[in-house]
C-alpha cells in the first residue's frame, strides 16, 4: 500500500514538473464567488461582502494539499452606478515539496439592467493580477539518492532544475445574468475565461508547457418550495487542457426565523462531482453572516491511496451595510417681524 502511495503522488509531482498544472477548485464553489466568476463581484445584497474559504485534502497520500482564500467586494458604486470592484487572493500548498502557488487579482463588474424593474440584468467582468508558484526541492528524494543499501541524502540527485519559482501575468474575463423572479425565486449564470495570457510554468525551462486557459459555466438558482423551505440547485463545470470537472448537486434551506432584524435559516446539501467524489454541506445563515461545511468522500480511482478520504472545507460569508444618513434639506423661513 505504500508503494501504491508513493507512485501516486509521485504521478502528481510529475505533472506539475513536466505538464500543464490544474488550477485549484473548491466544493462550495458558490461560496468563492470571484474567483468562480469575475463578473459575481458585486452579486449580493449590501454594501461589503467578504469570503473565506479553507480546503484541505489528500492526507492519506502525502502531505494534506492545503488552499485558502479571501476576497473583498464593494458595491457602493463610487465612481459609477453599476459599477462594483473586488480583490481576492488564494494560497495553495501541495505535496512534500511545499509546491505553492499565490495568486492575487482585482476585479471589476458593470450591472446592466435589461428591463426597467431590473428583474434582468447582465453583467460583463474583467480580472487582472499575478500567480506565483514555487517549490523547494531540498524536501525532495530522488531515486538516484539510493545507495543501493540505504536512502542517503547527500548524493547528488541527478537532477537539473533551471528555476524553482515562476511568476506571470493572470487575466480573466467573465459574464453573468441574473432573473430576480420574486425575493426567494431566482436564477444567476454565468460563463469564465480564465489564464488568458498562459504563464509559463516548468521549472525545468521548457518555455512550451504553458498555463492551459481554463474556462467556467455555472449556474444556481433559489425556489421556494413553501412558507419555510427553499431549494438551491446548482450546476457547475470547467474545463482546462485535458482536465474537466462537472459539479451539480442541490442543498436545501430550513427558513427558522425571518424577522426585522433577525434571520436564522440552516441549510444542508448533497453534490456529485463526475468520476471523482460525492460530498455533504451543511451551514446556517444567520444575519448577515453565512456558514458552512462540506465533506468530500473519494470515488475515483485514487480510492485505495486516499482510503476513500477526501477533502475537508470551510467556507464563511459576512455582508456589510453601510449606515448613510440622510441628508435632509431644511427651509429657512423669512422672518417678516
């Protein structure tokens, strides 16, 4: 079982020396909405919105594959009406040889309305930063690093790396369209362009193998099945070089209490990912924050060296609504005494 371990994580380790790298994915992706989609910056109601996100899988195989993400949006349209902004970075650790990968960008979104009401809007995207990665081969051991008695570190291990870090341009695109139906009925899509430039990526300076382009559609809706339930479908795939990923799956809310200034409403979900895993979520809504947690279970081939493990991940919203003050005119009456 081991040596099962040690080839796959070796096969991952290959990949991201010789091949196009995979950019890193999340279960609750609707909980990661700029980086899903450049254009759901801005999509929520209030004047802030932050996100956290925190994955981690693959502790059977090797070093747990870690990812963490934050992003900021603002929605008080300070320069134009329509207009939103966001930044999110991510962190990525994978693998024995601290294989990390950062990544920064801003985002900028323009709201359409299509209808008077603005029951339907469309809103086109723009995204630009970095994506740095980096991998230290002194945690490494290489085969030639055998003695044919014993694994001695101090032999050369043959190997000729060029750089062991490699930084390039990140830029995006995205378009997304809301249908408002009523306050608990609704429908967002939307499609991604992502890695438009196609940093370079081999740390053996084979300029060729490049960042695949990467693109996103997905979809998510909102019905309401009674007073105190609703249903939240949701479909997502990507597509990037040779790697696809087809997400769907639904959670479903218990509304427990909807008050002013009081909203309390659990949620809990099951997805499907193809070929790969099935997962539970579980959160809450409360006020102006959003929870949850979700549980990958393996169904891939990779099963007997995860022993069906799969990933663990948090995810927490928190909207903000700015206090503005009106600014209310008063009128001077003249004085006739």
């Amino acid at each position: 079982m081991k040596s099962w371990k040690a080839c796959i994580f070796a096969f991952f380790l290959l990949l991201s020396f010789s091949g196009s790298a995979q950019d890193v994915h999340f279960s609750q992706f609707y909980m990661n909405p700029v980086y899903l989609n450049p254009a759901l910056t801005g999509n929520f109601e209030g004047d802030w919105r932050f996100s956290a996100n925190q994955r981690s899988q693959w502790r059977s195989v090797s070093r747990p594959f870690n990812t963490i993400a934050l992003s900021a949006e603002n929605k008080e349209e300070l320069l134009l009406p329509g207009l939103y902004h966001g930044i999110n970075l991510f962190h990525d650790a994978a693998g024995d040889g601290n294989f990390r990968t950062i990544e920064m960008n801003v985002s900028t979104a323009f709201d359409i309305p299509l209808d008077l009401d603005s029951a339907h809007t469309i809103t086109p995207a723009v995204q630009i930063g970095f994506n740095h990665r980096r991998i230290d081969f002194t945690q490494l051991n290489f085969d030639n690093q055998f003695n044919g008695f014993y694994y001695d570190p101090d032999l050369p291990t043959m190997e000729t790396f060029e750089t062991a870090s490699r930084t390039g341009l990140s830029l995006s695109l995205g378009v997304a369209y809301k249908w408002q139906i009523e306050p608990r009925k609704k429908i967002v899509a939307g499609l991604g362009w992502f890695n438009i430039p196609q940093a370079k990526q081999s740390f053996y300076g084979n300029e060729l193998i490049e960042r695949d382009r990467r693109v996103s559609f997905h979809a998510k809706g909102v019905y309401d099945l009674n007073f105190e339930w609703d249903l939240q479908p949701g479909l997502f795939m990507q597509f990037q070089g040779t790697y696809r990923e087809i997400v769907f799956g639904s959670n479903v809310r218990y509304i427990y209490k909807d008050k002013k200034g009081e909203y309390i409403a659990p949620y809990a979900g099951l997805w499907f990912r193809n070929r790969d895993a099935i997962y539970a979520v579980v959160g809450a809504y409360y006020n102006n924050w959003i929870a949850g947690v979700s549980y990958d279970v393996n169904l891939s081939q990779l099963a007997p060296a995860s022993n069906v493990r799969g990933g663990l991940e948090f995810s927490l919203q928190c909207m903000l609504h700015v206090f503005k003050p009106s600014n209310i005119q008063h009128r001077i009456c003249p004085d006739y005494l």
